[in-house]
C-alpha cells in the first residue's frame, strides 16, 4: 500500500514538474515575443551589449582628395562612414554618461583604457560634458592595402557642448573643431584607435541672416492661422481633403487677406509611412495656395516639447527635410521654427529650449538662405529672446485689448527688427462653463477694439482663427472641459457658415 502511494506520488511530482517547466517555457516565449515585438532593443534581450547601434545621422559632406594606400569603393566607403559614425557617437554617449559601456564595441582596448582614464577623472572631479554633432566634413587620408586600418580627417566638424560641474551648467559652446582619427577594424566592428583634436573656433552665428526684404514682407501680412472647418488640429493624414482647403483660400483671397499660417505636427510628420504622404499633402496645400494670390508661414515643430540633445539629430532631419522640399515654393513666405516654446520652459529647462532654438536656425538659414525665420512666442513679453536669431519678430496676445498698446509699446522698445502679431483671438464660447459670459458680440467688441490699435500701429496681423469647430484634440487642450469648450469658438465663421461680428472688423480694420 505505502509502495502504491510513494508511486503515485512520484509520478504526481514528476506531472507537476512537467507542467510546471511547461507554463515556465512558455511564459518565456511570451516574454520573449513581446519583447521582441515591443520596439525594446534586441541587445538588450539577448545582452549583446549597450553601445549605440542605430538613429538619425549628423549632416555628413565628404571632401574630395587623394588618400594614400588602397582606393576606396563607394561600398567600402558607406561602412566606414557608418562604423566612424557610431564610433562618434558612442564616445559621446560615453562622456555624457562617466561610462565606457557605450564605448566598449567601439574603441580598441588601447583606446578604451585612455578613454576609462579621462572618465574616472571626470567623475571624480564631478565634471559632465554633454554634446551632440550636428556636421561632419571628412576625408579619407589613408586606406591600408589589407582594409584594416583607415585614417579620417574630419575638420570643420560642428558640435554643440555642455559642459556641468556637479549638475550645474558651467559652460554651453557650438565649436568648429578638426579632428584626425585612425580606425581598426576589429570583429566585424571599425574601432577608434587614436584621437587628435584641434579646435578651429566658436560658431555661435554658423550663419547669418541673409534677408534683404524682411521689412517690406512682414507689414504686408494680413491674414489667419488656418485649419480646415472638419479637421481641427489634423489638417494632414489620411484625412486631407484638397477641396474644402481650395474653397477656402479662394475666400481667404476674395475677402482681402493674403496670408496663412500652417502648423506642421512632429510627430505625424515621423511616423513611418506617413512622412512622404504628408509632404505631398503640404506640397498641395502650397500649391492651392499659390493658385489663390495666398503667402504660407510654416511652422515647423508644432506638438514638439523634448529639446534633448539626444534628439537633436531627428529634429534636424525632420527640418532639413520640410525646407529643401519647400524652399523654392512660390508659396512659401517664412519659416516660423517652433509654435510657443516658452511655454516649455518650466518643465524642460530655458536653457535647453533656448539652446535648441539657437543651433536649429542657423541650419535652416544653411538649407534655405532666402526665406526668413521667426519663433511664435506666446506673448509679447518672451518675444525679445533672441532677437538677434530672427528676421523678424512674432509674438501672441490673447489678453485685454486695453493693455495691449502698452505692451506691444513695451516690445517695441525692446526689439530692432520687424513684429508681427502672429496670433490674436477671443473665443465666443457661452455655456455652463463660462458662466454663459461669453458672446459673438464681445468677441466682435474684442476685434474692434484690438483692429483699432493694430491699424494705429500699421501692425501686421495674424488672426486665430477663421473658423469654429466642433472637435478639439484632446492634446490641445487636455480633457477638462472648461479648457476644452471655449477652444472650438474662436473662429470668426461659425459651424453654420455664418460670419460673425468680428469678421468684419478684420476685414475693414476698424
């Protein structure tokens, strides 16, 4: 009896740990598969390392010149642009972080100690230094017959620096620097062997305004910042629809106004699939605009709030790409860079917003020397940060017609260059969650009282917006619906296709 129990409690066990080991390789197979479907690093699962093995490259112009050694294919010359790159940036990462992990796939091992010498030292004096490179200008100086060993000459390399002392922001520095590297090619990977820098100079104004016209331009603009009636917030996607967009800006025109303010959404604009189909929508849309006597401003970061050197790259790409692509366009009037970045400044740093602007523009001036380049600051109070940047300055006003003159007076004072009102409005909204305060009559009192002034000045003027909407995204306003509500009123044409009171003083100006 005890020897039938023992048996068929043996064989109980031996069921349990089948099934036990079962659900264990399953529920790793699981993990394993989401894992692995999750956009989560494959290194990281299978522990191959940490160094930096993908994202956007910095702007890379190789220069023509005899190299001694063995000629370079084509071929042979993308992989060694790829492995200097990573090897780049993988240093980078090394010295933003006091750790050789990134480097460690990247370096020969002779190398890697200098670099874990520079580290410790850093870290022991409590010293970060931060970078992102935005150019490289190489040039193959030497190939050797085995291809093993490559020599690079990169000058002209442009960087922008942080450097921190225990967390504080001691220095912050945009260099043109030149630099000769010699590369190993070791286990399938280009190694940095030896690093020889020189620094060239500072590059604060990589490139200057070259604007002749930006006066005459801006006080002609009358206008608004434009979203179709149906789709608020959303003008591009699989949404878009030309013909509401062409009866439009045939009104636009027919009613006196001559410019519009198009807003194009960062992240839309970088999901793949969707790049390539919302540059020919925004091509369309210029197209349509030309057709009818119309100028576009395009902003080109609207729902972008990270700033992070890590993402400086993207952020270039993604610039680089929308100004080559436009920037011979009949259309195009201005290149507005980002869509009220001083309301970021709280919770992503000043410093980082302004650093941000600052290197971006002169790369938009590099790509499109002939348009000029603004930043819609959300009032006139953050409109004199850096005036020196812009072509002109554009400023947002929400507030009280009768403080309006002292403060745009304020700014004037302030500022050298030409100001426009890049945003003014007053929403109509009346419901419970304005008390039923609201009204399209003190929205027309509002534009009268704002076009007085505006016409006193000789202000150009942008107006939010033309119509009334039904919807609004959650991501402009957040869910509260006192935020939310009042949003979909600020139209000057109601849902009806009504005008209202105020259209009429935007149209005459008194």
């Amino acid at each position: 009896m005890r020897g039938s129990y023992n048996k068929n409690s043996y064989r109980l066990l031996l069921l349990i740990s089948f099934l036990a080991v079962n659900v264990l390789i399953l529920l790793g197979i699981s993990k394993t598969w989401t894992y692995f479907n999750s956009g989560a690093e494959r290194s990281d699962m299978l522990h191959l390392g940490t160094g930096v093995t993908r994202g956007p490259k910095a702007e890379v112009v190789w220069q023509e010149g005899r190299s001694r050694g063995r000629p370079v294919s084509r071929q042979e010359r993308n992989e060694i642009e790829k492995g200097y790159l990573l090897a780049w940036r993988s240093m980078e990462k090394s010295l933003a972080s006091n750790s050789v992990e990134w480097a460690a796939d990247r370096f020969t091992d002779q190398a890697l100690h200098r670099l874990k010498r520079q580290l410790i030292h850093n870290s022991q004096e409590g010293v970060t230094v931060k970078g992102v490179t935005l150019e490289h200008h190489p040039r193959i100086e030497f190939y050797s017959a085995d291809g093993k060993i490559v020599v690079i000459r990169d000058d002209r390399l442009v960087q922008y620096r942080e450097t921190f002392l225990d967390d504080a922001l001691l220095t912050a520095d945009t260099d043109t620097l030149s630099y000769k590297f010699i590369l190993l090619l070791q286990d399938g990977n280009w190694r940095i062997r030896q690093v020889i820098k020189t620094t060239w100079g500072k590059t604060e104004n990589a490139s200057e305004p070259a604007i002749i016209k930006t006066a005459a331009l801006t006080n002609e603009i009358r206008g608004f910042n434009y979203y179709p009636r149906e789709s608020a917030w959303k003008i591009f996607g699989p949404g878009f629809d030309p013909d509401p967009i062409s009866t439009d800006f045939d009104n636009i025109s027919s009613m006196g106004f001559n410019t519009i303010r198009v807003f194009v959404p960062y992240q839309e604009f970088n999901q793949a699939g969707t790049s390539a189909l919302g540059m020919m929508q925004l091509q369309q849309m210029m197209d349509i605009a030309s057709e009818n006597d119309l100028r576009v401003m395009i902003t080109l970061f609207d729902f972008y709030g990270n700033y992070d050197q890590g993402d400086w790259l993207a952020t270039h790409r993604h610039a680089e790409h929308l100004v080559k692509f436009l920037k011979d366009h009949p259309a195009l009037l201005a290149w507005d860079i980002k869509n009220e970045p001083d309301l970021d400044f709280k919770n992503r740093g000043q410093d980082n917003v302004v650093s941000w602007l600052k290197n971006i523009i002169p790369y938009v001036r590099k790509w499109d020397p002939d348009h000029p380049v603004t930043i819609g600051w959300s009032s006139p109070e953050a409109a004199g940060l850096l005036e020196e940047d812009v072509d002109f300055v554009s400023f947002h006003y929400y507030d009280s017609p009768a403080d309006f003159q002292k403060r745009y007076h304020t700014l004037k004072k302030r500022v050298h260059k030409p100001i426009l009102l890049q945003e003014f409005g007053y929403s109509s909204y009346s419901g419970l969650w304005n008390l039923y305060m609201g009204s399209e009559q003190k929205q027309g009192e509002y534009y009268r009282d704002m076009m007085q002034t505006i016409r006193s000045e000789n202000l150009p003027f942008l107006s939010w917006t033309l119509y009334d909407f039904d919807e609004i995204p959650g991501k402009v306003t957040g869910s509260l619906p006192w935020r939310k509500k009042p949003q979909g009123y600020f139209g000057v044409i109601d849902g009806q296709d009504n005008e209202k009171e105020a259209l009429q003083y935007l149209k005459t100006g008194k």
